[in-house]
C-alpha cells in the first residue's frame, strides 16, 4: 500500500458535500480534512501497488460533483514522532 494525498478544490458553498461523498463512496480514502488556502480539503488515500494514481485521481475524485481542481501529492516515506 502507498499514500498519496489529494488537495480538492470545490466550487463555491460544496466542501461539505463534496467530502460527505469521498467518505461515503471511495473506500481508499484513509482521512479527510478541511483546509484554509488555495484548496478546501486535503484528503488521505492508501492505493494498493498495482493501481494507477493518475488513473485513481481523475477517475475516482476529479469526477465527484462539486470538484473544480485536484493537486496530487505522492508520499515516499511516514516519519513518526516518538
């Protein structure tokens, strides 16, 4: 399994109903946060290793009603804090 973190960006007044949707309907999803910025949420998946990203990303969140635009981030390792 391999993290990547998605920013969505929703059109105006749909953050919460854009991740009501994601929390019901991708079961990738790991966690989901609302933000401040330049993008309303930023949402956690964990993809097995035989599935396209890029694939994932456009077919499974860019396509939920109310996204306006995605920025994909790829994580390589997870440091924790002791």
């Amino acid at each position: 399994m391999r993290a990547i973190f998605v920013q969505i960006k929703c059109k105006m007044g749909e953050a919460y109903r854009v991740a009501q949707v994601a929390a019901d309907e991708i079961e990738e999803l790991s966690e989901l946060y609302s933000t401040s910025g330049q993008y309303d949420l930023l949402a956690k998946f964990y993809l097995s290793a035989e599935q396209d990203t890029g694939l994932f990303v456009t077919e499974r969140v860019q396509t939920l009603p109310g996204v306006a635009d995605t920025y994909t981030l790829i994580a390589f390792n997870a440091f924790v804090g002791g």
